[in-house]
C-alpha cells in the first residue's frame, strides 16, 4: 500500500506542474531530443531540465543516451496507477450520489404523515 502511495504522490506532483504536463504532450508522439524539446519552451535549458528529472523521478518519462545527445519518450504505465486511483473513487463517489438519488426519490413518493386534524 505504501509503495502504490509513493507512485501516486509523485505521479501527482508531476503533472500538478503545467510545463510538465506541456513536456508529457510534446513526447505523445514519439521520442525528442532534450535540447530540441527544451527550445519549445520559453525557460531555459537548465529549468527544462529540472522538470524533466521530476518528470523521471515520477517514473512518466525514460531518457536514453545516445552519444552526446539525449532522447526522452513518455512512458505512461504510472498513468495506469493514477488512473485506477481516480476510478475508485469515482465509483464510490457515484454510488454514494446514487444511494442519495435514490433516498430522495423514496421521500417523494411517500405519502407524508397527516398530523392531528
């Protein structure tokens, strides 16, 4: 359980961040150099780079080096994880507005209790 809460909180943290969910779009379509990727951003190389390790850290994006350059492609299996997270508690968030719904439907086909004439 602790080890599905330390993928969730940096899976969290990751993407809680828009430049790094701008990062995440930019490597949907494939693999992209670090310092080409970097160029599509207005901050600089090193800020780029900073949230790219978080990005790592999080477990999102695998870098693989090939000479002196350095390619990053997204990897979304944590995604998998954060989003099964999200779909718990949308099903228990739904079921409790169900039973709600349901209550209060109850209460108006009742017929309500004549009180002492």
């Amino acid at each position: 359980m602790a080890e599905r809460s330390d993928v969730l909180d940096l899976t969290y943290a990751a993407l809680a961040h828009p430049t790094r969910r701008a990062i995440l779009e930019q490597l949907r379509d494939g693999q992209v150099r670090v310092t080409d990727l970097a160029q599509r951003f207005p901050a600089a190389l090193a800020t780029v780079s900073k949230h790219i390790q978080v990005l790592e850290k999080a477990g999102l994006v695998r870098r693989e080096i090939q000479g002196r350059d350095h390619y990053l492609r997204a990897d979304p299996s944590h995604l998998t994880e954060a989003e099964q997270w999200i779909a718990d508690y949308t099903g228990f968030w739904q079921r409790g507005t169900d039973a709600l719904a349901r209550h209060l439907e109850r209460g108006r086909t009742t017929p309500t209790a004549q009180g002492p004439t």
